[in-house]
C-alpha cells in the first residue's frame, strides 16, 4: 500500500502559545482519517499547512506521493460574486484543467454540472452573489469532488450544509476509493466515512483505527495507562527522594548520575495527564417560564412569489425540544426571526397571521449571525466574569486577547456563553454545532438536556438533534411545515421505509400495466397470431445469465435474512443488511422483467 503522505518534525506557534511542536505522522493510500482536537488547538492551521497555503515554523518535511492530484476544502471559499457558479468553479480548478484535452475537459464539465445537480444546483448560470453560506459551500465541494482527486483535505465539510447535502456527501465519500483528511464535529459522519482517528492532543498526534467508539474507548486506555506510569515514577521517586535527603556527602562522584535522574524523575511525576473542558457550572438556569410560550395562528411569509410559510399554527408548550430540519433556502432561519421578533415591517417580504409571545417569556436566540463583536474587543470585554470564562477554556493569559486573535470554535464558545447568562427560559438555537470541537458539543448536549426552559433548535447535526429534541418540524419547500414526532434517525427510517414502499407500487403497478398489455396484444388478432423467432446468440446468453443471477439474489436474501433473524447483528451491520435487501428485491424486479420478455420472444 503506497505512502500517500509523510509528516516529519512539523511545528506551529502563535505568540507564546504552542499549538504543535515536531509532530509526525503518515497517510496511507485508502486512509479516510478524521483529525479531532479541541478549538484553538491548530486543527486548520495545521490542514492549511499540507496544503501548502501556510508554513510549519521549524520547516520539517512533508512529502506527498509523486504525481497524486490533491483537492482542498477550505472552510471559507473565495470566489467573485459577479461570477457565475460554472465560471466560478472552471476558474478555480484552472490548475487542474489547463493540462486536460478537449474531451478530457468535456468530461470534467459534465462531472461539474452532474455534482452541482447532486448538490440541488439546478441553475449553473446563477450568480455567486445570490447564493446562501450553505449553497458556496456546495459549489465548493463541487469543485472538489469534479476533480476525482486521489487524496482530499477537507476542513469542516458539513458546516453549513443542509442534512440531505451532507447525506449525499457521506455517500459519496463511504462509496469512493479516495484517500482522506478531514478536521469534522459531526459524530455520525466520522463514523459513517471513516476508518481511522487522528486526534491532536497536547501537541502530540495519537491515531486510533476504527470508528469513533473505538476512539473513545482506546483513548480512555491510553489516558489511564499514561496516568498509571505516572504513578509508577513517583513511587520511586519517594525512594530517590528519601536516598537524597538521607545520604547528603555521599552526592558525589558516582552518585551523580542518580542526581540527575532524579530531577528527570521530578519532571516526569508532575506530567498528570488533564484535559481542560467547557464546563457549564456556574452557568445559572433558566427564568421561571409561565404556561404561554409562543402561540401561532395562520402565519404565512412570502417574498416575492414565494412562500416560505403557509398558515402555520402551532402552540409550543413548556419545557419541550423542537428539532427544525429542511434544505437550505426553506425558511427555517426566516422562521426563527419571525418567532423571536427579529422581523420587522420595513423588512422586504409579507408576513401575516397572529403571533403571541407570553409575558413572562425570557429569548436566548444564538443565531449564525449573531457575532457581531467588535474585533478590538477583548474576551474580559464581552464577558467581564473570569471564573465563567475560566469554564469556558478562556484562561487568564486569554482575557486580554483581542476577538479577532480567536479560533472560529472560541468565538463560538464565547457568543454561547453571552447567550446562556441572559438566563433565557426559551433558547433558540440556529445552527450552533458549526465550530464547535466534539468535546464542547457533548458537554452542550449534557447541558441543554437538563435545560429547565424550552428549546427550539435548527441544526444539521444528526446526532445532536438525535440526543435533545422531542419531535420535528421539517421544512418541506413551498411554505409545507410537517410534524413528526421522534428524532431524526427515527423520521429518515420512516422516510426510506414509505420511499421504498412507494418505489415497490410502482415497480408493481409498472409490472401490472405490461401484464396486462401483453394479453391485451395477444388477444387482439387470435387469427394472426405472432410467429415467435428464435432467440439470437446475445438474447439466449443474456437468458442464461439473468437466470443465474436470479438464483444467486435468492441466495443472498435468504442469507441475509438468516442474518437478521439472528439478533446478533450489531446496529450498523442490521442496517446495512436491511438496506441491502431492498436492493435485491428492486433487482429481481427487473430481471424478472426482463426474463418474461426473453421467455415470450421464443
């Protein structure tokens, strides 16, 4: 298996702070690595660093293999706003195209316009101005997957895109023999694309293969055996210690190595290993919340000719957890504002319908605009509380920094935290697992699951809407808004299972139809009847083969639903099994189509 990649003796500081020093590390061809660290630790300056748009401070080595094309997602992609989104992506990819020849490029061009489709990008004439966070990030990853790059380095995939996009992504990257980089928070993802974990701790690099639960549980080992060497060292060096005070003229001489490994004894000892968390104690709860929320009567929204919102009526209760999901452009951030009071009737758009808000009502709404802090701020500016900012991973040697010296995790952290000591008893939260390191997304779901208030969130995050809301409201396009009651892994099962049910009437109905068009045909001219031919040489070996290839579909469904009757299957492997075998089914549909037309040709 070839090298993809060789890291030797790579180090970055900012300032005093040290965000790596001399780490090493190599990719293999066929890798799908997923590098996690907490914020500020130099996950993108180290991303920006492979791919060549930064420099490692000690120099050090890094080597890719020999004539391997590599694509880099950046979390923010530059592009001119005049351009249109196949300008702007044939612009950007010069590097890649000008060596290509006509058909070549032709090729690239219709793998561009393919993509943006897979991506819900209809019109590839649209400018760049006119599109959302979410739908650049596409174009970006566009731009990246066209390529068919062996070895992709990607910072944040999935900020920013709506769940359907990062569903196609995950498929397509599962699915592909790429090699992989990528700095990702979104826990089911990794899990889904993955096989291998990075993590970046303490300056060090540690590499874990498997999923994201063998990474929990082998660095939990690695934790407590560090912790148990440690304890280790210092029981010897009680020993030494009691040998140095004891035996004081003797320090001479030959005894002066044992000196010396004392001291690096001492060192050693102290090294307990700890990692600073975001805590939320000292974070007071939520005002008290009287029995009128939010009540909505026959809201509608249009701008333009199109509806965003169509009579919508809906009374949210207290202390309940609303998960809001749909693709980019459906509304959903338009909604929040509308619920908080954030629009107003100068604004461009019709609202109408009756909203009431309850007296007691207290709105903590973390939206993704919401940073507006002033970059010569300082961290004691925006929150003057030092022992909060201390739980929120802002030490002391931080307070004095300025806002535009933060990692895009610590301004998130930092706005979260001005967002909770308002003590809101309703929090809406609009896309807030963007930035945030894996490590702070869980202690946030501890925390908002024991939330004393109501909760609306707008998320992508799957296994953050799996672990917090109550029900549903999906955004369906043309101003539909659905409720469903139960997670979100919970509402895709129900939607593949009635998608698959819908697919097997049609395949059915389809059947039925050619049945009935060929006794209709048959019975037509019963004086004329058709002379049956002889199959040709291709039709009779293409018979045989759909005939084994029956045969052996069988074979495997009954295999597979061996399997799952079994209850030994874990949840990723049922589900694969499951998947699977509507997929044989939806073969054996068509192949037995097709045998019936070979076997009335004879």
């Amino acid at each position: 298996m070839a090298s993809y990649l060789q890291i030797e003796n790579i180090s970055k500081s900012y300032g005093p702070k040290v965000l790596f020093e001399n780490i090493g590390f190599n990719i293999n061809e066929g890798d799908k690595i997923a590098l996690i660290a907490p914020n500020g630790t130099g996950k993108t300056s180290l991303m920006r660093i492979l791919a060549g748009k930064d420099k490692s401070d000690s120099g050090g080595k890094i080597m890719f293999l020999k004539d391997i094309r590599i694509a880099f997602l950046e979390q923010e992609y530059p592009f001119d706003p005049e351009k249109s989104l196949f300008d702007q992506i044939m612009s950007s990819s010069s590097d890649f195209t000008d060596g290509l020849d006509q058909e070549h490029l032709w090729e690239y061009e219709h793998r561009v316009v393919k993509f943006l489709s897979n991506f819900n990008l209809s019109n590839p004439d649209q400018k760049m101005k006119e599109l959302s966070g979410g739908e650049v990030k596409r174009v970006a990853l566009t731009q990246m997957l066209a390529s068919e790059a062996e070895f992709f380095i990607m910072d944040e995939p999935t900020n920013h895109l709506d769940i359907d996009a990062i569903e196609f992504l995950e498929g397509y990257l599962s699915r592909s023999r790429c090699t992989l980089l990528m700095v990702t928070h979104d826990r089911y993802f990794l899990d889904r694309v993955c096989n291998t974990v990075m993590e970046m701790d303490h300056g060090a690099i540690y590499t874990y293969k498997g999923n994201y639960q063998n990474f929990l549980e082998k660095r939990e080992e690695r934790i407590a055996n560090y912790n148990a060497e440690t304890d280790k060292v210092r029981n010897i060096l009680r020993r030494e210690l009691e040998w140095i005070r004891s035996t004081p003229c003797a320090r001479t001489g030959k005894a002066r190595y044992r000196i010396n490994a004392f001291y690096d004894l001492k060192d050693r000892a102290s090294q307990v290993y700890t990692q600073k968390q975001v805590s939320m104690e000292g974070v007071k709860g939520s005002a008290r919340l009287g029995t009128k929320i939010i009540n909505c009567k026959d809201l509608s929204f249009f701008y333009g000719d199109k509806c965003y919102l169509d009579r919508f009526t809906y009374n949210f209760q207290r202390y309940e957890k609303v998960g809001i999901v749909g693709r980019n452009g459906a509304g959903k951030s338009t909604f929040l504002n509308i619920l908080t009071g954030r629009f107003f009737d100068d604004d461009p758009g019709v609202l109408d319908g009756v909203i009431e808000r309850g007296e007691s009502l207290k709105i903590g709404y973390y939206h993704q605009s919401g940073m507006s802090f002033n970059p010569d701020e300082t961290v004691l500016d925006i929150v003057n509380d030092t022992w909060l900012l201390n739980r929120f991973l802002f030490p002391h040697e931080m307070l004095n920094n300025k806002v535009e010296k933060l990692s895009g995790g610590e301004k998130r952290r930092l706005y979260l935290l001005t967002i909770l000591m308002q003590q809101p008893n309703l929090l809406i939260l609009d896309e807030p697992t963007n930035d945030l390191d894996i490590v702070t997304l869980n202690i946030l779901e501890e925390y908002l699951k024991e939330f004393g208030g109501s909760l609306i969130i707008v998320s992508h995050d799957r296994h953050f809407l799996d672990k917090l809301v109550d029900h549903l409201f999906i955004f369906c396009g043309d101003g539909l808004v659905k409720d469903f009651v139960g997670s979100y892994s919970e509402y895709r099962e129900f939607i593949k299972e009635y998608e698959a049910e819908q697919r097997s009437l049609a395949r059915a109905e389809e059947k039925a139809a050619k049945e009935k068009a060929a006794k209709a045909a048959a019975t037509a001219a019963p004086e004329a009847p058709a002379k049956k031919r002889k199959l040709t040489y291709k039709e009779q070996k293409e018979l045989e083969q759909l005939e084994k290839d029956l045969e052996s579909l069988a074979a495997e469904k009954a295999a597979l639903e061996e399997s799952l009757n079994s209850g030994t299957l874990p949840y990723d492997q049922l589900q694969k099994a499951s998947e699977r075998i509507g997929q044989i089914l939806e073969e054996t549909d068509e192949k037995e189509l097709r045998l019936l037309e070979l076997y009335e040709l004879q």
